[in-house]
C-alpha cells in the first residue's frame, strides 16, 4: 500500500547541519483550533527548537507557531510548550536514549498527514566544530562537481 501523502508545512534546515542524526521517529501534536488554521497558512518555525522528555510526556519546546489572525482573544501563545502523542514504549525508549552523553531530540519537519499536524523528531548528537566545516567543504566539492559536469554537458 502507497504511503500517505504529506503536506509539508516547514523544515528545520539548521538540524542536518548541527546534528547528526541518528535515528526518526513520527509524533502527533496536540493543538488549539487556532495553532491549527496558522499551520494551514504555513506560520511555523522550527529553527530554535527541540523535545524534551518530562516524566512519562514528551513536550515540543520553542516551536514557533505565528497567531491566526481572525482568532481574536482566544489566540494561542506563540512558542508554548506543546505536548507530542507517542508510544509509551516510544517514550521509554527515547527517554533513555536521551540520558546518554550528548544526544538532543530535535525537530526535523512539521507536516500534515492524512489531515493531521505531525512532527518529525530525530535523535541527534551535536556537531563539532570541525566536523560543520567537513559538511560545507563536502557540499561545496559537490557543488563544483556538478557545475563542471553541466559545463561539460553543454559543450558535448
């Protein structure tokens, strides 16, 4: 069976270049009507944010959801705290994963699915200084690469 189709509605692009990532995981968000209509125009950011595991709930911190205009006085908070739907084996999983040295739970994508806002979280461990410029050097050799083989291209 095809996979349901996914309506992105914003990417965290920081997270592929300060983390590596090592594993995904999908999570439902609980939302207000209003945070709802604002992810429908697509007023999200998820460059500063990540999860945190509290207890026995996971909790999406400092995503950035702009207030829906014609919600009036019952808008919502832009950068709440919002809880994440996981499995509680999901949960206990990621909760000790999290206690080893250095691992962060980071948003990738925000999207909807089958009419449902979900998030995309990835288990990552912090880049070092040396390892960013690595993944610059390497993407601009690629970069190079390709341009040459277009020139090329062009000329045969």
């Amino acid at each position: 069976m095809a996979e349901p189709a996914r309506k992105s509605i914003c990417k965290n692009r920081k997270a592929y270049f300060q983390y590596l990532i090592d594993e995904t995981v999908e999570a439902g968000l609980v939302l207000t009507g209003s945070e709802v209509k604002s992810l429908r125009a697509g007023a999200a950011n998820l460059s500063d944010s990540y999860a945190q595991v509290r207890g026995s709930e996971v909790f999406l911190m400092k995503a950035h959801i702009a207030p829906y205009q014609n919600a009036g006085r019952e808008n919502h908070l832009p950068e709440r705290p919002r809880k994440l739907l996981l499995k509680r084996r999901e949960i206990d999983r990621l909760g000790g994963r999290l206690r080893e040295k250095g691992l962060t739970l980071v948003p990738i994508e925000l999207y909807f699915k089958e009419g449902r806002a979900k998030v995309e979280l990835g288990l990552g461990r912090g880049k070092k200084l040396h390892d960013k410029r690595e993944a610059t050097a390497t993407r601009e050799a690629d970069r190079r690469v390709r341009q040459a083989l277009r020139r090329h291209a062009k000329r045969g």
